[in-house]
C-alpha cells in the first residue's frame, strides 16, 4: 500500500524556518520515501505505508521536541505505483 502524508508544523515564521520545521525536513529528506515536496505553507511526502509511517513517527517526536506547538496532518491511501493517481 502507497500513502501520502500532507503536514504542517506551528507557530509559522515566514522570515526563517523555524527549528521544528527544519526538524521535520531533516526527517522527511532523511526518510525512506519516493517523493518529498517541503514548502513555507505545507509539506507533502509518499512512499510504501511502513516508509511513510515510520517518517510520520518520527517527524512527530522530532518537530514537538524542537518546540512545535501544533502538528496538522492527514494521511491518505494512493494508488500502488508511484505517481499513480489517487484511487
């Protein structure tokens, strides 16, 4: 099974990363992961369900070490192949 994870990290700071933001990017470029997308305003990522979970653990513990006060994700279930469409 093939997931997407889509996540933001809080308080914001548009002038520079913030240190749980950087965490969370160390994670997902760390990670075993098909497709890593990291922007100011929201983060996708998408890989095989244990990559994907194991990324989401960890960028968890990571970012809220690191001083997030807020951690907004959602998880969806893609296709099989990487690139595939939703189903």
């Amino acid at each position: 099974m093939r997931l997407r994870v889509e996540f933001t990290t809080e308080p914001f700071d548009l002038d520079e990363a913030p240190p749980h933001a950087v965490a969370a990017r160390d994670v997902l470029e760390g990670a075993a992961l098909d497709a890593v997308d990291v922007g100011p305003f929201g983060n996708t990522a998408e890989g095989e369900s244990g990559g994907v979970l194991t990324a989401v653990d960890a960028l968890l513990r990571e970012a809220l070490a690191a001083g997030a006060t807020r951690v907004s994700l959602q998880v969806n279930v893609i296709g099989d192949e990487p690139g595939e469409a939703d189903k």
